[in-house]
C-alpha cells in the first residue's frame, strides 16, 4: 500500500457515532493510516453503542449527543477534543462539518469534507421547506422540549450547511450522483483486498461453523432499510419457495424496528447473524454462495455507494443487484442486475445463479480482479495522498494556531 512519513495528525469527525457515518470514517481513517498519519475519529454519541465496531488500534473519542440549548455545551467540549492538523467533517451536518467550520475558524487548520449520501434525499430532496403552518407551531418547534428546531441535524440546518460546502478545503465523494451535484474528488468506498481475500477462507467451514451448512446463502451484510430492497429479495424467496435458500443478514438495523417487521412477515427465508468487527467479516462472507444488493430506484439509493459491492467483489462471489446510481457501472460484465423492484426477475436471476453456478463463480473471480484495480484501499489510498500531499508539505512547518476561541 502507498505510505508516507507524515507526522501529521487527522481528526475525523462524525456527526453521531451511534448511525453509519461511522463506517465511512473508520473506512477513511484506515486509508490514512496507511499513509502514515496519525488518525481520531471523535464524535457525538447519541446511542448506548457505537453502530460499527471500529477497526484495530482506531482511536474513537466521543461526546454523549444531546438536543439544542444542551447541545451548545456538548459542542464546546467535542471542539477542545478535534486537535488533529487536518479536520475531516463526514456529512455536511452541523454536528460534524458545523463542528469542523468552527474549529477551522478558530485555527486555520484544513478542513476537509467527505459525503457519501445526499442527506436532504431522505426528507424528499429539493423540494423539501421548512413551512411551519404557524407562529405557534414555529414556537413550538423551537422551545418545546421535543421541538424539531432543537434537533442539532434537522433538515433545515443540513440544507443551510449544504449550501456551503464549498467553504471545506478539499471535497471526496463516493458517487457520480455526489459528484455531479456538488463536485470534489471521487473516493468510492474500497476495500482492503488482501483482509478480504477468499483464498484464506473455506466456504463450507464458515457456513458449518455459523450454522448455514443446509442452506444456499443469499448474503446481506449490513443495516436494512426500506430503499435497500431487502423486502424484494424475500419476496423472490417467497416465490421460489425452495427450502434450503436463506437470506442471511448480518449487522441489522439500529435505527428502527424495521428488522423486527421483516421478520414477522418474512422469518422463514431469514438468518440473522450479529455484528462483528471487520476483521471478522471475510469470514462471514466466506459463507455466502450470492451477495444480494437489490437497492430501490430512490433519490437516497441513487446518491450511495453500497459497502455490499465491495464486500462480494472482494470476496470473489457472485453479486446480484440492481440498475440504480452507479451500480451498472460497478457491476458492467461481472454481476448480475435486475430492475429495481421486481422480486419476479430477482426469483429468475436467482435460479439462473444456482443453474449456472461454474458462471457465477467466474464472474465473482472476474469482480475480485475488478474491485483490486478500481475499488481498493489502495486505490483509494494514491487519491487521498495526492489531496493530503496539497497540506502536507506546509503543515510540517508551520506552527498551527491553538486560540480556542468558543469556551
């Protein structure tokens, strides 16, 4: 991997430790670590548990999260903690690029911004306003112990942070969708292709050992949501009705109940395995016959780059999936993609998988060869230390700024 003699120091910083922004700055912090920078991950905690495990020797340093006025001091302490040379804001939410303008007013240090959703594709987008339909219900939102306007990340702050991203010294983004909105420097979501190695893995040793030695594995790793189409997937199963398939589902969703309602209607077809932490994952996935990422034709599917891709290319298996954002491109040649939305075609590309199985498994050898040339750490790793390479030099030697100036 690409190294460096760097001494410099990155603070990544997240917007809740407890939701997924965490897995992208783990993912990053893992790269630059490779580069030789010292590297924190600090953030506002709103949950019990963190939502991902961090990786080994990860340093994670977190406020407990709370609503505004109380925010306003949880905010001051997270801002003492952010002593890196370089900020690293994930999501443009005042929880965490609010947090990286102020410290950077306060400094001068580099601000660096990643995106790898459209936050506002999960309120409607563009056309979404905050129109309270009165003065009470705007007093209400504001000084009511529930009021939205006290919630650090209500939409109406995200939209206001979003028109000002350009106010980060360098931008990365995962998708062309990202992109094409806002600009910045593609980073799609890599992996590390020599830990994700199916060559060190048996699969019919994982599966006895996770208790899926009867079944043909559909694999899901990861959170469920409604635009992540798990529920097409089991409908397929339904229509198949072949009682040795499974969908099996690792991590789960801590948002909500919505595994719970999967499960009441769907439990049959369902695995669930718990969390883990990355460096079990390849394991994991050895057990997979097919990795499943059937996203939904949404604003919020369009504007992601699924983790799943990268977990199944690097692994060597099969992916099906679906013709959403990027994933066409990702998959061109070496998937297998269906319409989004029709549980019909994904029962037919699941049976063609298992008739076929010789092709599928040339195709997932064809996507492990594809995600180490394009969708590795390492290929993330050479477009960071360019952008980092920019600050490097001057950092080194020039004394940063320490006024804290919001205490």
């Amino acid at each position: 991997m690409t190294s460096s003699t760097s001494s410099l120091k990155i603070s990544f910083i997240v917007s809740d430790l407890s939701g997924g922004g965490a897995v992208r700055a783990f993912l990053l912090g893992q790269v630059c670590k490779s580069l030789g920078y010292a590297v924190e991950v600090v953030g506002f905690q709103s949950g019990s548990e963190l939502y991902a495990i961090p990786p080994d020797n990860m340093a994670v340093v977190s406020v407990p999260g709370t609503m505004y006025p109380q925010f306003i001091g949880a905010a001051r302490q997270l801002l003492t903690k952010l002593d890196g040379d370089i900020l690293y804001a994930i999501k443009p939410k005042p929880s965490s690029f609010g947090m990286g303008l102020l410290k950077k007013w306060q400094t001068h240090r580099p601000l660096f911004l990643d995106m790898d959703d459209w936050e506002m594709s999960w309120h409607g987008g563009d056309e979404w306003r905050y129109r309270p339909p009165s003065l009470k219900q705007f007093y209400r939102d504001i000084f009511k112990p529930n009021g939205q306007l006290r919630q650090p990340d209500h939409p109406l702050y995200v939209k206001w942070l979003e028109s000002v991203v350009s106010k980060a010294d360098a931008l990365t983004v995962d998708t062309s969708f990202l992109q094409d909105r806002f600009g910045g420097e593609y980073v799609p979501n890599g992996k590390d292709t020599d830990l994700f190695d199916p060559t060190g893995y048996d699969g019919d040793r994982s599966r006895q050992k996770y208790g899926l030695a009867d079944y043909r594995v559909l694999m899901f790793p990861g959170a469920p949501r409604p635009h992540k189409g798990v529920e097409d997937v089991l409908m397929a199963l339904e229509k198949l009705n072949q009682p040795d398939l499974r969908l099996v589902i690792v991590g789960g969703s801590p948002y909500d109940d919505y595994d719970e309602k999967l499960m009441a209607r769907w439990g049959r077809w369902i695995v669930k395995l718990p969390r883990c932490p990355v460096e079990q994952m390849p394991e994991i996935l050895a057990a997979a016959h097919v990795m499943v990422v059937p996203q939904r034709d949404t604003l919020t599917a369009q504007a992601q780059f699924p983790l799943k891709l990268t977990d199944g290319m690097a692994m060597g298996k099969p992916v099906l999936s679906t013709r959403v954002g990027d994933i066409p491109d990702i998959l061109a040649d070496i998937g297998y993609l269906v319409d989004p939305e029709s549980p019909d075609q994904l029962a037919d590309a699941i049976a063609h998988i298992f008739a076929h199985f010789d092709e599928a498994t040339r195709r997932g050898q064809q996507g492990r060869t594809q995600c180490i040339s394009h969708y590795s750490v390492k290929t993330m790793a050479q477009t960071l230390a360019q952008m980092l390479a920019v600050y490097d030099a001057g950092l080194k030697c020039k004394p940063m700024p320490t006024a804290d100036l919001v205490s």
